[in-house]
C-alpha cells in the first residue's frame, strides 16, 4: 500500500474526528475547533508512528 494513499486516510480520519468533536463537545469559534484538528492530528501521527508508518519528512 502507498504511502500516498495512507496520508490521504489519515487525513480523512482526522477530519471526521474533529467534525464528530466539533458536535459532541459542541466547540464554537475558529480557535477551538483548530485546535481540536491539531489534537486529532497528533494523535493519529502518533498512532501511525507506533505501528511503524511513517509519512512525510
């Protein structure tokens, strides 16, 4: 599998997260709902790291 296409996945992830966060914890404002992006994306790298895919520099 390319990692190309698992970027694309992950990334997919990421935003369905923040959008079902967004709802649930019913965020409002740009800071907010940016910061719960960058939280999701971190977790999702990290959980990619752990399982040994590593994508980008």
């Amino acid at each position: 599998m390319k990692k190309e296409y698992i970027l694309v996945k992950a990334n997919g992830l990421v935003a369905e997260m923040t959008r079902f966060n967004v709802q649930t914890k019913d965020l409002q404002g740009a800071n907010a709902i940016v910061e719960e992006y960058i939280n999701n994306n971190a977790a999702v790298h990290q959980v990619l790291v752990q399982r040994g895919i590593v994508i980008g520099n």
